[in-house]
C-alpha cells in the first residue's frame, strides 16, 4: 500500500511539472549561479548581498520559468554565510516551481545517503544532480526519498567531458549510452532524469532511443553557446520532457541597478521563444 501510494505521489509530481510548463508555455531553468565578485557593487552594501541579487532574479523570472538551479558550488564557497543565503534563497522560491540542487554529488552509499539527507531532509530542494562514476552506490540512496529527484551526470558540454564520455567498449558502445542504459534501470521516469549538455544536441536523438520518457536537464543554452532549436528538434517528447537551463545569459545580463530588469528581457526571450515551440508542437 504504502508503494503504492508512494508511486501515485510520484506520478502527481511529475504530472505536476508537465502542468507548469503547459500553463506557462516554458520550460525555462534559471541557474543561480550567483558570484559575490559578479552581482552589482551596490548590493555589497546590504547584509546579505547574494541573497538580495537571488530574490531580485526571482522576482522577475518566477513567471517565466518553471525550475531554479542554484549551483551549489558558489554557496559553499562562502562558508557558512554562502549555504544561510542558500536557504534564504531556497525558501524564497515559489512552492509549485521545481528547484534543482547542481551539487553533482556521488558516492558510496553511506555517504551519498547523508547527501540526500542534506538536501533532500534539511534543505528541502525537489531534486540534485548525480555523478554515477562509482555505480548504483552512488545513485540508489537519493532514490530512496519519497517526492525527490536525481538527475543523472550523461553527457556534458564542456571540452573534458569527452575524456571519458564518448569512449567506445570492444562492441562499440559509447560509454555515455552504457551509463544511461544502466542507470535507468535502477529508477524511472518518475524519479530520474538525466543532465545532457546543449551543445550535444545533435546526440539528443540518440538518447531519445535510450530513455524516450525521461526529463532532461540541459544546461549551456546562451553563454555557453547551446542552440534552443537544436536542443528541441533532437530532445524533445510528446509531454516536452525538457528543462532548458540558462544561468549567466539571464543573471548576469545587468551590471547596474536595473540588472533584474534586463534579466527579466533575457528571460521573457527564451520563455518566448519556447511558447512559439510548445505552441507549435500543440502542448
């Protein structure tokens, strides 16, 4: 009964997300990847300057966007200071948008269990990114949390990630293909999705074969140089099955006072452009 029951919630969540997209028209991801040596100097002046440059973003995007994705790595740069404004931040967002904790964890079990712990438990974010180098040890505990998400390292945009990604076993087989045919077994699409590079975008077909029904976190769209078009034609399903990150494109669009402001514009450009797409695709 109590599968059961779990199941049915998961269900509803991921019902849920394909809601806010449809009612939206946008499967835009904001990335706050908030830098104290980036966000305007006047904010300096105010006690809690990344918290206030989030709230900011937040305040012009939540209408746009359907996730958030803070990178964790910026905050706990910060010490305990950086992971208060993590919180702040947190507590901030909207209930019914999703957030996405970029820690890109991966351990033994035991330590990814604590992992979970502090994300799932204390800090309360829906989902965080995964690396699977060290196997199911790695992923298995954060699929043991009722109504959360792991979201599975695939296939990355930077230039290092072809190091390992794409080499080939005596069949052939790339190794990113082998991680996704692998890993999908130990959950499904109800609580797994997988984080594919934009700028692979002509390979999005390719996984399509693999996991049809998963969601995508696809990062790189803007200043890294991803092509939204591309990102859909070879990505997307029949329920959209994608979340388009962009970070430093919308956050960092302004320098000055009106930096929400010229996010906002950068934002509504993407969510316009994917409402053109959803519309077309009639979803």
């Amino acid at each position: 009964c109590g599968e059961i029951k779990r199941r049915h919630y998961f269900r509803w969540l991921r019902k849920e997300l394909i809601l806010q997209i449809k009612q939206k028209q946008s499967f835009l991801c904001v990335g706050l990847d908030t830098d104290i040596e980036k966000i305007p100097n006047y904010l300096l002046e105010l006690e809690d300057p990344i918290f206030e440059f989030n709230k900011q973003i937040i305040d012009v995007t939540k209408d746009l966007c359907v996730a958030y994705k803070p990178n964790i790595a910026f905050y706990e740069s910060m010490g305990v200071s950086g992971w208060n404004s993590l919180q702040k931040t947190l507590d901030y967002i909207p209930k019914n948008i999703f957030t996405i904790a970029d820690a890109k964890r991966g351990d033994i079990g035991n330590t990814s269990n604590m992992y979970a712990k502090a994300f799932f438990e204390n800090m309360n974010f829906d989902s965080i990114t995964v690396a699977p180098y060290m196997g199911s040890d790695s992923v298995t505990p954060f699929l043991k949390f009722k109504t959360k998400w792991a979201i599975v390292l695939v296939l990355t945009s930077n230039k290092g990630g072809l190091d390992f990604q794409k080499i080939e076993d005596g069949n052939g087989k790339q190794l990113f293909k082998q991680v996704l045919e692998t890993s999908s077994k130990w959950g499904d699409d109800e609580n797994m999705m997988y984080v594919v590079g934009s700028t692979r975008a002509e390979q999005l077909s390719e996984i399509r074969e693999i996991i049809p029904n998963h969601f995508l976190l696809v990062p790189g769209v803007g200043a890294q140089g991803g092509n939204l078009k591309e990102v859909v034609k070879y990505g997307m399903n029949a329920n959209c099955g994608l979340l388009v990150n962009s970070s430093r494109g919308i956050i960092y669009a302004g320098t000055g006072t009106d930096f929400a402001e010229k996010a906002r514009i950068e934002a509504q450009k993407l969510q316009q452009e994917m409402a053109a797409i959803l519309s077309e695709k009639r979803i």
